[in-house]
C-alpha cells in the first residue's frame, strides 16, 4: 500500500511539474510578442491567448493580468475604440484575478481602465471613472506600497491634471521620482510585470 502511495505521489509530483512547464513555456511565449503587436486586434488577440492560459491554469492570476495588460494598451492606443465596451472586458479580467489572489498588480490595470473611460470625457466623467482609478491607486499601494507602476500611474494623473485643480508638472515631479527610485530597487521574479521604468523615467524628464 505504501508503495502504492509512493508511486501515486510521484506521478502526481511529475504531472504537476510538467504542468508548470507547460505554463511557463507559455507564457513566454505570449510575453515575448508584446514587443511586436500594434494593432487592436493584435491586442485582442494576444488577451485572448493569455485568458486562455488562465482559464486552463486555474490557479494562476498572471495571465489575467497580461490580458487586461493587452486590452488597456489597446485602449490608450486606438482612439476608436469604444473604451466603455474594452473597460468592462478588462475589469471581469481582473475579477477573475482577484479569486486566485489579490495583488496591487490587478489594482494598476482597474485604474488603467477606469482612466480610459474618464478620459472619454473628464469633465462630466470623473466624478465616477475618476473616482474609481483614485480608488484603485490607493487599494493598490496598500496591498504594496513599494510597487512602481502605481506610483508612475499617480504621477501620471497628477500630471495631466489642471495645476488650478492641484496638478500639473511640479506636483508630479516628485511622484515620478518615487516611482523611478522604485523601479531601480525592483527585482521582479520571472514572468512577473516590469514594466514602466522607461516611461517613468521619460515623465521625469519632461517635469525638469
């Protein structure tokens, strides 16, 4: 019986081991063409493929994250795109993440997402999608205060914000700094997100 149980064990231990395999040749796979996609559809498709990967892993919340990743890129990307319909894709992305695991990671792409349809129109709209992305900076640098990318997406709002409105370049300045300093300090593990340190490093200078 014990043998039995030994041999079970082991089986399991290597299907598993090959399951990971799997999924991490995958994922490279996927990761490496975001260096190549352009168009929408490109983008689509490539969420589509990440999704799918999530959807077979089960208990894997990164390539929810790649695939929300995808679509809001898609969604600052191509003005036509109807940002409410690509919003509402990312965010059940992200609710699917949020079962697996909570990370501050889902948090930068709701607030993503929620910026691309403020920015449909900010003046009638932000007191809900601009609500909603603020909330998101903040959920996020709570369940991680060190993660960079929020702090490059703070800086970015602050930024683009009015300075009679308490934005504008002086007040970003600083949270780019921030976020920079992060960036230098981050050691992401593999197929985690690093995105962000050059576009950090870009807004930095034009608040010079």
């Amino acid at each position: 019986m014990k043998k039995i149980i030994a041999v079970v064990a082991l089986f399991a231990s290597i299907s598993g081991f090959a399951q990971s395999e799997k999924y991490i040749a995958a994922m490279k796979k996927n990761l490496v063409l975001f260096d190549s996609v352009k168009t929408t559809d490109q983008y689509q498709s490539l969420a589509g493929a990440f999704e799918r990967i999530g959807d077979a892993e089960k208990t894997q919340w990164l390539p929810y994250y790649y695939a929300g990743l995808a679509l809001t890129t898609a969604g600052f990307a191509d003005d036509k795109i109807d940002k409410d319909v690509n919003a509402e894709k990312v965010k059940a992305l992200c609710d699917k993440a949020d079962t697996i695991q909570k990370t501050s990671e889902i948090c930068e792409i709701r607030n993503m997402a929620a910026t691309q349809q403020m920015l449909v129109d900010a003046q009638t709209r932000w007191a809900t999608y601009g609500q909603e992305a603020a909330a998101q900076l903040k959920k996020g640098m709570e369940l991680d205060p060190n993660n960079p990318r929020l702090y490059y997406l703070q800086g970015m709002s602050i930024f683009g914000t009015p300075e009679q409105f308490g934005g504008g370049k002086s007040k970003a300045k600083p949270v780019f700094e921030k976020a920079v300093a992060l960036f230098n300090a981050d050691q992401p593990k593999p197929l985690y997100p690093n995105w962000g340190k050059k576009q950090a490093e870009d807004m930095l200078a034009q608040c010079q």
